[in-house]
C-alpha cells in the first residue's frame, strides 16, 4: 500500500517548470524559521532534533524506560549523561580535565614525539587519516592520507577576502583559548599559528580538485611516502595503532609533501601551541563554562551565525553517538517502536 503524498509545503500556484523549488517547497520555505540554537532548518534538522529529543529522555531515566534487553547499555549511557551535566562539577574541576594531555605537549621534544600525538582523541592531525575500502580493489580495506591541519572549515577562510572578517574572529580565538590554559605569550603565538594554518591552506588542494577520484587515489608504500614527504610517518601511524602499516593511499599527492616542508620549517614551539590551541578548542564544550562559552562564541556565533547555545544534552548526545550510536540507536528503537512493528 503505497503512503499519502503531503504537499502541505508546495507552492502549487507555481509551475513546476518555472521554478521547481518554490514547486515544491514555497509554502515551507515562506513559513519556515530557523531557531536560533541552529544554523539551518529541514527535514533533516527537524528529525535530528526529534532523535535527540527521544535519546535525552532515555539518558534521563537512567534506562528504566527501555525494554530489559537494552536496559544495561542505557543505564551505562545513562550515568555518563548525569555526570555530564553536573555543571557544579565541571566548574570545580575547571581545566584539570585536560590537564594531562596538555602536559603531554609540554612535554614533547621533538617532531616526531608530536606526529605521534596527532592521531590520538582530541589532538588534531596535520596529515588526515582515514580507513575505507580501496577504490581500486574493492575486496580489501586502504589506509588513506590526505591533507589536513586547517581549523577553519576551508582553506578559502584563509586566502579570499571574503573570509578577512572570520581570520581576525578566529586570531582573537585562538590567542583567547590559549590564554584559558595559562599558554605563554598567547598572542604571539596566535600569529604564528595562523601563519602557519595559512601556509598549509596555500598548499591545500581546493575542493574542485579534490573531486577528482582518480586524482585523490595514489597507492604506494609507506616507504615511498616518506620519501615524496618526509616526515615522522612511523611516529604518526604508531599513534594511530598502525605502527606495521606498509601500503597507503595518498589522497593529494602534490599537497602533501608541501605540508611536510610547511611542518618540516616551523619553529617547534609554534607546533606545540597549535596542538595546544586545538586540543582544548577540541574539548572546550565538555569544560567549564568559560570554555565552553568561548568555543560557542566562535564555532556557533561568528562561523555558524548561531543566535543561543545548543543545551548540553545536546552536547553530550553528539560526544556518545560516535561511540554509541548502535547501542543508542537500540535503546531508542525499543522505546518508540509499538510490539506489532517489532515483529516486522
């Protein structure tokens, strides 16, 4: 039995060949609001926000509203999410949560003692690492390495005017965090790392060219890479998990060996405080509130135009489903789901 069409959103005073948007969503699009915890309204958000919404309730009830098959895994959940939102806590506790990684930097003393923190959580990775199935041999699984290092979402928020407003927003940002974290001079080495992020995004690929699959597909062994880009490779893939790693895929041939040169050149103690930088800009929302009003500030507001921070039950539903989802997505199913559409 096929389902009822709703063209409650049409406009279908237009012909569809005239405009086959306003066709097909004028009514909507002429109505729609976009609240002002989000940067977008759709179909998708909507149903985003209704999938939250069921997830908190389940974290709130600690898992007593889940059928007793997934009762332990949502109890689990569960007190992550009340730990989470003890604010009292997060106050008290400040920065110490990061504490340790950040002496982890402190204590670094060479290139490649920090190409080995790269692929750890929360650090971030001036060369991306991702694993999927080989384009070229689709029974087995690629390591793939492309470029990466950029903290604002495209290497135009660095090289176009249009972008000179969002590059003094994030300078102020970055010297802002660093400084959360009692980092010296956090002024001076906010220029520096923006120096350095503008080099990497000189050398970067644009997305058109990165479109190109047979160009973004360059198998070798990592051997050779470390010959096209010298760099800390093995000190890098160790931190990964992937210290025996022998083939790779190279994603942006010609833009990574640039990027090893841009790390290769750059005073180590810039390196350290752009790791510093977003390590805590990575975290910030799961901290107290002054970090998390400085990463709402920047990432929300200036870069999303996001008018209200999103609750921190939003917060936390997007730090577990990455590492839930299956689990949550179970609790969920066997609370909205009536018995009769089980059994289908």
């Amino acid at each position: 039995m096929s389902r009822p069409r709703r063209f409650s959103g049409a406009d279908l005073g237009i012909k569809p060949g005239d405009d086959f948007f306003r066709y097909s969503n004028g009514a909507w699009f002429d109505h729609a609001v976009i609240s002002p915890d989000h940067d977008t309204n759709s179909v998708d958000t909507a149903l985003s926000d209704i999938a939250e919404g069921r997830i908190r309730d389940i974290l709130m009830s600690g898992g007593t509203s889940v059928e007793l098959s997934a009762r332990e895994d949502a109890a689990k959940a569960g007190v992550f999410y009340s730990n989470f939102m003890d604010e009292a806590r997060a106050e008290a506790l400040d920065a110490n949560p990061i504490a340790p990684f950040v002496r982890m930097l402190r204590q670094a003393e060479t290139r490649a003692d920090l190409a080995e923190l790269m692929p750890k959580p929360f650090f971030i990775e001036i060369f991306s690492l991702s694993i999927g199935i080989d384009a070229k041999a689709t029974n087995k699984y690629a390591i793939v390495v492309g470029q990466g290092g950029l903290g604002l979402p495209d290497r135009d928020y660095y090289l176009t005017a249009q972008f000179s407003s969002k590059r003094v927003a994030y300078l102020a940002h970055i010297a802002h965090i660093l400084s959360l974290i009692g980092w010296e001079t956090p002024k001076e080495f906010a220029a520096a790392i923006l120096i350095f992020e503008s080099a990497i995004a000189e050398a970067s690929w644009a997305l058109t060219e990165r479109q190109d699959s047979e160009k973004m597909y360059n198998p070798m062994r990592a051997a050779e890479l470390a010959q096209i880009a010298p760099f800390p490779w093995r000190p890098f893939f160790r931190g990964a998990e992937l210290a025996e790693l022998d083939r790779v895929v190279l994603a942006e041939a010609t833009a990574v060996p640039k990027i090893a040169a841009i790390y290769a050149r750059t005073p180590f103690a810039t390196l350290k405080a752009w790791q510093a930088f977003h390590l805590v800009d990575a975290v910030a929302p799961y901290l107290s509130k002054r970090f998390v009003t400085a990463n709402f500030q920047f990432h929300d507001q200036t870069l999303r135009g996001s008018g209200n921070s999103r609750n921190g039950g939003s917060a936390v539903s997007d730090l577990l489903n990455p590492k839930w989802g299956r689990r949550l997505d179970e609790s969920t199913w066997h609370v909205i789901l009536r018995p009769e559409q089980k059994i289908k």
